[in-house]
C-alpha cells in the first residue's frame, strides 16, 4: 500500500504532466477512506519549490449536468481561499471542512453574509500549479462519463493541473453498456429490419441486436480514446484488508467485551469477509454495527451463552449481510426457513438427495461454515433483523431459549439429532445410547408420527448394516405400536412426500412401504379428527354469529368436505333456526363450491343426502311459509349438487377404464 502511495505522490511531484490518474478499484472497498486519510494529507504536507499544494475533492455522485461541476470547484476553492476560515480552522486543528459546514458557508456567502473582510486574491485565484484536483464516484454520475472526462481534461491538458479520477471501472464498463437500452434496442431492431437481417436464421435474434447496439452505439470505445488521451496512469487499488479491518475495529474501543471478542475473532472476521466474495468494507461495517447490537443484547439477557455460538452468529451475521447486502440473493432466499432444525435438514436432504431446489444452502453453508464445526449454524432473529432491520424481541427470545436448551445445555434430543444431523457425525461412543434413547421415545409415542416414520427408515438401514442388533420384525412391532400412540397427540402432515424428502438415507427399503401403509392410515384419521373439529368450530356459528360463519367458510371450507365431519340433523336444527336471508346465502355459497371444486367435495355425498331427508320429511307436513319455501328451494339445490358429485364420479371412473 505505501508503494501505491509513493507512486501517486510521484506524479504530484512531477515538474510538468499533462494527463491525471486514476484509482479503480471495487465499491466499499474503502477507496475514498484511502485518499483523506493517506493521500490528502501528504499531499497538503509536501514542499515542493518553495510552495504546497492545496487539494480540492469532489464527490460526482449525483451530479446531473457539468455546471453542477463548475460550482461545486467555485465553492470548494473560493472557501479555502477564506483567511478567517483558514485561521479558525487552523485554532482548532482542522484540516478539512465538514460537508454541513460547507453548505452553511456557501449559503452565507449566496446572501452576503461572508465574514471574510478581505477582497478576492486573484493572484491564488488564478494560480494552478499548486492545485490538485481529486474527482471521486466517477461512475455514480448522472452525466455522460465521455462528457465529464472531456471538462476534466480541460483542467489537465490546458492548465495542467495534477488531477485525480477514483472510480469503479468495472461498474463504469456495465453503465456504459446498459444505458438507455430501451432505445437502443429498438434503433438496433430498425436498423436490422431495413437491412432484412431480421428473418434471417443464422444467428440468434438476441445476439443480432446485441452485435448491432455495440457497432452503432459503442460507447465504450468512445470511453477508452478519452482515457487513452486523459489518463496517464491507473492504479489498481486493492487494500491489505488484515490492516483495514483492525482499523475498522477501533471503533469498538468504548465497549471492552466487544472489542476484545471481536480481536480474539479477527482471523474468522477476516476469513469470512474473503469469502463473501466481495472487497466491500461498507458491508462489513455495517455487517459488525449489526453484530454490536446482537452481541450486547445476548450478553444481556443471556449472559452465559457459549462462546462457540457466540463466534457461530459473528459469522452468520457477517455472511447474511453479504448474501442479501451485495445483491447475491434475493431476500427470499432465507424467509421460509425458520429454525436451524429446518436449515439443518435441507442440509441433509440436499446433500443425500441431490435436491436442487436447497443448492444454495447447501452453497452458503459450505461456503461460510468451510472448516468451522458448529452445530447451531442458522439464526432466525439475525436473519430477520439483517433482512427487515426489525430486532425481533419474540423471534430472539426463541432462538435463544432453543439454544439454551441444545446446544448450551447438551439437552438436543437424541431423535432430533438422527433428523438433523447426518448420523455419520454421531460417534461410536454415543451411537447405542441414542439408539436406545429413541426406541423409549418411539414406545411411548413421544415422537410425532411423520418423525417416527422416517426414524424407521434410518433404523431399517442401520440393522440392514448390522449397526443395531434388532431384527426387522421386532422393529416393526415397536414401530407401529409407537406410531398408534403417537397418532393420539400428532397432527395431520399434509406434505409428506417434502418430509419425506428429508431422510438422509441413500437406500430405502421395501419394508418401508409397510410402515408408510399403516401411517398413511393414521394420517387419514388424523385428517378426519382436524376436519370433524373444524366442522363443529364453524356450524357453532349457526345462527347467532353468521357473520363469523361467512368469513370462516370462506377462508377455511369452500374447497373441502366440512359437511361430511357434521351431523346432518344438527345441521338443519341450526339451519331452521336461522333467518330467511341466511338460508339462501348458505344455499349459494354451497351451490357454488360445488360447481368450483366438484371432485374434492364429492365425499359429502353421504351426509347430503341425508341432509336433504331430514329436510324433505320436516316441509313434507308444514303449511306453506316463506322459511318453509326457503327450505324446500334449499333441499332442491341439495338434489342438483348431488347430481354434480355424480356426474363428476362418473367422469372419474371413465377416466380409470380408459387408463
């Protein structure tokens, strides 16, 4: 680094130059950091001659037209030419003027408020040999780049002045190329059309439009003749990141705990920070203010956490500032993934199952995590605060209370260490205690019946490699008999084949069929258990609470069978009881999802029919009232949807023949 400084010194020390160079170099990699702090201030230092020079810096972020330009080097000059302000300046031991105070200034003087009694110098007005100009952000300009490098040249080919450019060229390269693309496109289809180029099919349409916008519009080769003619030298900068980061890390100093975990840490700060790819200290920064926060708000609530997990979500925040912060990923990528259970078991299944629809966990992992063992490697609240910029206190308390369950207590699970880890990571000194752990927990029926049923195809694996000394048939007992008393506290899993997808066993056997038959039974029942309760939440609304009813039909009935978990004569002792208007709206709601989801409702038939019944022999007595009318009309739209439900297992069974 002190080369590269010596090097741009030398041109400044130069008797007579007439070109300016350039500092490329990535975003956030720190390059303006690098001219205040290690370039201007030798600049201004040196004797060159008898005189020193005096650096006016300009940021072009933003600039939308040349004038902007103008002023801003009208200002910049007229306000270091300032006696007053130099002698205050001086008082305190400033070198530079802060951009609030600059705007404070430039208006005072816009209004004739300058404090400066002295008249205009247009001797140091008009000198230019102890001038530099430094230009930064060169690519974030809302001028064409080609127009502003032909003003700059102005200053250095006519009044030679020693001239900086610090940009991005790589992001310069990009915006030349995209700019205005729209119209290019078009002129470039034009173009092709007239020279009956279009219907030809010797190239690609795409690669046709591309070959004409860079021969009609190459602005890039506009902008390599000016800076062939411009710049005389460029610097790559490219920093000793090591020493840049302990930099970055005195800012801690006021937080002793902090600093020193962050000092102990720097080699995984450091080696993370390469990994991401990226040389943007920006991130990084506002990647470690981000960690400031988690850490002092673990050690607050949750003083004792392990230092493992500690250094485990220094990484974790480092990394997910980069994914999501350098435009890698979408924020997407993480939001369904709420737990480090979930983000460990697409681990696996990508892993075993080659699944690439997780091929960026298992990346990212591999990636951050390489030769950093941890088994608590995905954050959800660091994740959510990264992503939102909300420190959720719930999703904290969460995270934390699961990890001081697991991993800082030892208390995981011996089942939920099978699901989430791969079993290979298990050693052999603990392998017979888990197994033996999980087969009290399967007799009891502790473990959820989709669990159990992929803790079977691991057990099935392991006897098959003679791992476990049970045959395959005790194994079953134990196994079903736990999965019926599980299916008495478990709930219905309605993605089985996605959970299934989770067994991180390459092999599986067909003595799974067996145990996937007897679940997919209890499964069923689980579902008519969830849909009897639902059924009888929704009908208690009939026909006090209607409005209740309405939007919980809506939401939650429309496409399955609810009347078929509801007793038919409960139904229509509710149903008489409600209002005239109600009764036709039921009638057309049903009507209606009958016509919408005809083959998902069809195992209503049963219980509609009964419905219509007990309807048909209540009206069969009764005078002729409008509820009686209503009730009757109600019983007849029942006969036309039980004539949809037959029409649709008609075209079912045709569709069986003809398969």
């Amino acid at each position: 680094m002190e080369d590269l400084v010596e090097s741009i010194l030398d041109y400044i020390r130069a008797d007579y130059t007439d070109y300016a160079i350039m500092i490329n170099g990535e975003w956030g990699s720190g390059k303006t950091h690098f001219w205040n702090n290690k370039i201007r201030n030798k600049i201004e230092s040196m004797q060159l001659n008898g005189k020193s020079y005096t650096t006016i810096y300009m940021s072009l972020y933003g600039i939308s037209n040349l004038e902007e330009i103008s002023k801003k080097i009208f200002m910049e000059t007229t306000q270091l030419m300032d006696k007053n302000l130099r002698k205050f300046m001086n008082s305190r031991g400033q070198e530079t003027i802060p951009e609030y105070a600059k705007t404070g200034i430039d208006m005072a003087n816009f209004f004739g408020v300058s404090q400066n009694s002295n008249k205009l110098d247009y001797a140091d007005f008009f000198a230019t040999d102890d001038k530099v100009l430094c230009f930064d952000d060169l690519e974030r300009a809302n001028v064409d780049v080609i127009d502003i490098l032909g003003y700059i040249n102005n200053f250095v080919e006519h009044d030679h002045i020693k001239t900086i450019i610090i940009c991005n060229e790589k992001e310069l390269s990009t915006k030349l190329k995209s700019s205005n693309l729209e119209m290019k496109t078009f002129i470039a289809t034009y173009l092709l059309d007239k020279q009956n180029e279009l219907n030809k099919s010797d190239k690609p349409m795409v690669e046709k439009i591309q070959d004409k916008i860079e021969h009609v519009f190459d602005k890039a080769n506009d902008y390599e003749r000016i800076k062939e003619k411009l710049i005389g030298e460029t610097f790559e900068y490219a920093p000793k990141f090591d020493y840049i980061i302990n930099g970055i890390l005195m800012r801690y100093e006021n937080n002793p705990e902090l600093i020193r975990f962050l000092r102990e840490n720097t080699k995984l700060i450091i080696n993370t920070f390469h990994r991401s790819g990226t040389r943007n200290l920006r991130i990084l920064k506002h990647a470690l203010n981000d960690f400031k926060k988690v850490y002092e708000m673990v050690n607050k609530a949750y003083p004792n956490t392990n230092y493992r997990v500690l250094q485990t979500m220094l990484i974790f925040t480092i990394a997910v500032s980069f994914e999501i912060k350098a435009g890698k990923i979408t924020k997407e990528k993480f939001i369904n993934i709420n737990n480090n259970e979930e983000y460990k078991a697409l681990l696996v299944s990508s892993r075993i199952l080659m699944d690439n629809r997780q091929f960026y966990i298992k990346e990212f992992d591999n990636n951050y995590y390489y030769n950093f063992k941890s088994e608590y490697r995905f954050f959800k609240f660091i994740e959510y605060y990264v992503r939102t910029r909300i420190f959720d206190m719930k999703i904290f308390k969460d995270n934390m209370e699961t990890i001081r369950k697991t991993v800082d207590t030892g208390e995981l699970p011996a089942y939920k260490r099978l699901l989430t880890e791969e079993y290979w990571k298990i050693s052999d000194d603990e392998f017979n205690i888990v197994i033996e752990e999980i087969l009290e927990d399967i007799k009891s029926g502790k473990i959820k019946l989709i669990d159990t049923v992929k803790i079977f195809a691991y057990f099935s694996y392991f006897s098959r490699k003679g791992l476990i000394q049970y045959d395959l048939k005790i194994l079953k007992a134990i196994f079903f008999n736990g999965m019926n008393i599980s299916s008495l506290t478990s709930e219905y899993c309605d993605n089985v084949e996605e959970e299934l997808d989770k067994i991180a066993i390459e092999e599986v056997a067909e003595d799974m069929e067996e145990v996937l038959k007897h679940f997919n039974v209890l499964n069923e029942q689980l579902l008519d258990k969830k849909y009897k309760e639902k059924a009888d939440e929704v009908m208690k609304f009939i026909p006090m609470k209607m409005e209740q009813f309405y939007e919980m039909f809506d939401k939650e009935c429309v496409n399955i069978p609810i009347l078929k978990y509801y007793d038919p004569n409960q139904f229509f002792q509710r149903l008489s009881c409600a209002s005239n208007e109600d009764i036709v709206l039921i009638k057309e709601k049903l009507l209606d999802r009958s016509e919408k989801y005809t083959k998902e409702l069809e195992p209503e038939t049963r219980n509609i029919k009964l419905l219509k019944q007990v309807i048909d022999e209540y009206i069969k007595t009764k005078v002729p009232t409008i509820k009686n009318v209503m009730l009757k009309d109600f019983a007849n739209s029942l006969e036309y949807i039980l004539s949809k439900y037959k029409t649709g297992f008609l075209v079912k069974k045709e569709e069986k023949i003809e398969e």
